[in-house]
C-alpha cells in the first residue's frame, strides 16, 4: 500500500467551510460574536448541563479551573503521571505542588493508590487535608479520562467527599464518553466532578483547531471564570479590572468552526467506535499484542486506540515498532513519557507509580482517524501482526 496512513487527522466533511465563511463575512473572527454563543448553548445540550464557558484550550480550561479552587503555592494538587503533560503544567502555574498518581488498568488514575495516598500520608484538619511530608494543603485532584476511556468516577468523587477534595475532570479526550449504569449513569465525561475541561485541539475528535470549554457544577463559578478569561472586564467601555483576567476567550473564527463540527460529533463517534471493534476483530486471536479494553459498562468514544505490546514487566523495542510501521506507511506513536520523569516535575513527589510505568514502556497508539477505511484498518492490523510476530 503506497497511501500514507497518519495517526489521527481532523474531518472536515460537514459545514466547516459555510460557517467559517459565514463569520468572515460577518467580520466576526475575533473574541465575540455569535458562533461562541452558539457553541456554547449546544455543547451545554449536547452535555446536559446548565451552561458551558468556550475558552481557548484545553490547558486554558484546567488553569481556570485551578484558579477557581483558589489553588495556590502554599497548596498540593494530585495529578496523574501517564498522561499529556497540559494536564500538571497549569498546577505549577498555579506555583503548587504537584502529587503524581499510579493509574489502574483503564490508564486513568488508580482510585485505590488515592485512598491509600489520602488516609496513609495525610492527615484531616478542620475539614481540610494536608499532606503530612509538608503540611501543604492538598485542595485538589486533576483525573484525566485517557484516550477517551473513562476513569472510576464514583470511587473517586467518594474519596473526594471524605477528604474535601476539588475535583477537576480533564475530560479533554472524552468529549461524548458516558457512563451507562452506577451512581453516574447518563452522565458524560466532565460533567461530574467541580470542573470539567475539554480541548478541541487539531487531533481530538473535534476541532476548532485550537480551542477548548469549560463546566462547573456551581453555575456562579462558571460565570466567574467565563469573566477571568476575557480580561475580567468590569467596565468594557472604560476599561475597569476589579481582578487579575486572562486572554483565554476563543475566538468566533474558531466556534464557527466547532459549531459544524458538533454537529457531526455522534458520527465520529459511531465511527470510532465501528473502527475499533474492526481492529478487535483482526486482533482477537494476536498473541503479542493486546488492543487496550475500554471501561465496561461505560460507553467510551473511543477516541484513540492502545495497543499493548508484549507482557507484563517486559520492555519490548518501541521505537523498532515504530519505525518499521512507518516504513510500511502507517504513524504510530508511543504513550506519553511519564510526568514525574521529565526533567521540569523530577523533584516531585510520585506516589508508589508501578502500572504506569509498565503500560508506558508497552504501549503504542495506531490509526484511529474518522475516515479509515476498512482496507486501511485491516493493512494496519496484517502489518501488525507482521512486525511484532518478527
């Protein structure tokens, strides 16, 4: 097959062009106009909330959500290490201090390592938990919904509870992934802890090339940071600031886009979803590598798809796989490198970090765009087999 096949691409098969037009047209392509309103209204129909506040990233969403908890240098915030690094930048933002979690077998942080963390190094004060290695406050807890799957909400918004904890969902992979039974059934992605946070970035299964949202379970706190992102304006026209703000409004040009692609959203989803139960198929009976299972009793969107190489406590030659893959046309990329070893985050604490480090050192992402055809997935998954088999 002489046809590239890329790891994840954006699908512009709808009204992208139209509406993008449309606000040229207008001559609204900056901060305001009336994509962002409607962006904004049908992301919040779409996710059966109140209200939902576009802003200018994913990582502009969790910073805000940050700011909102009132987080700061005398404070502790548990973040997961297996994941994309914009999910711990904003806590050192912030000037805190980062906690690193291990993450259970759905790559989403391990409910049972956040008990033991809560109940073993810290101690409850006045209704308020501090980490006894520094006696900072630990205020908050960052859970990323990796590749779209979903994290155990309900053990972690429990343990949250007894330890008055913040929750922030990094929902930024999972927009469309619900919960089907449990305490949270019907509930979406973000939607459940204090904050969620999504990003339309070019490779998520929307875009508006840049681009992300907000909720919050207390619509005055999502008033207030919908205020901090657009400068904290008091007085548009004479220019009064009661509050630090920041630059991160998204810009109509954007929501233009985000509104066509919204409306293709349960497509892409169905898609993802089709595709990768076609690679489950063609890899059923493949000894060397395993496609990563999402959550039962949860429907994910399946955004991207992990392939786990090898056995546990085996290192296998990632980079080798890589390479001949995109020999053979076909990108492919491994997991993050874990947090808590990049250079920035070494002097952090890392809380008894062992799946994450296995699964990191074992898994690749392969093909998952909208458009994959049903050639393309199975010459991905006969290559596959071809490589890793030797």
């Amino acid at each position: 097959m002489e046809k590239f096949i890329p790891l994840s691409v954006p699908n512009f098969e709808g009204n992208e062009e139209e509406y993008a037009a449309d606000a040229v047209k207008q001559g609204w392509v900056s901060t305001g106009g009336a994509y962002i309103t409607r962006l904004e209204e049908q992301l919040a129909q779409y996710l059966d909330v109140p209200a939902v506040a576009a802003c200018q990233s994913g990582t502009s969403a969790l910073h805000l959500s940050l700011v909102e908890c009132g987080v700061g240098p005398e404070d502790a915030v548990i973040v997961p290490t297996l994941t994309f690094i914009a999910a711990v930048g904003p806590v050192r933002y912030q000037f805190a201090e980062p906690v690193f979690m291990d993450c259970d077998d759905s790559l989403c942080m391990d409910p049972v390592k956040l008990r033991r963390f809560c109940e073993e190094e810290c101690v409850v004060e006045n209704e308020k938990l501090f980490w006894k290695k520094t006696n900072k406050h630990v205020k908050a807890v960052v859970v990323v919904h990796v590749f779209g799957n979903l994290a155990d909400m309900e053990a972690i918004m429990e343990i949250a509870e007894t330890y008055h904890l913040r929750v922030i969902e990094d929902a930024t992979e999972a927009l469309g992934s619900k919960y089907l039974t449990g305490k949270y059934a019907g509930k979406m992605a973000g939607t459940i802890g204090d904050f969620g946070a999504y990003s339309f970035n070019g490779n998520k299964i929307i875009t508006t090339g840049g681009g992300g949202a907000l909720t919050a379970s207390d619509p005055q706190e999502l008033q207030h940071m919908k205020y901090l992102s657009t400068q904290a304006k008091d007085d548009a026209l004479f220019y009064i600031h009661n509050e630090t703000g920041y630059n991160y409004r998204m810009t109509n040009l954007q929501a233009a886009l985000g509104v066509a692609q919204l409306e293709e959203l349960p497509e892409f989803i169905r898609r993802k979803q089709k595709n990768y139960k076609r690679y489950q198929e063609k890899l059923k009976d493949f000894s060397a590598a395993e496609l990563l299972p999402f959550r039962e009793h949860t429907e994910s969107n399946h955004w991207f798809y992990a392939l786990v190489i090898g056995s546990s406590g085996d290192e296998p030659d990632l980079h080798g796989v890589i390479q001949k893959l995109q020999d053979q046309g076909i990108q492919t990329r491994p997991v993050w490198g874990l947090i808590h070893e990049q250079k920035p985050y070494r002097d952090c604490s890392a809380y008894r970090i062992e799946r994450a480090k296995d699964y990191s050192s074992r898994i690749i992402n392969i093909p998952c765009s909208t458009q994959l055809t049903v050639e393309e997935l199975d010459y991905v998954a006969e290559k596959l087999q071809e490589i890793l088999l030797g």
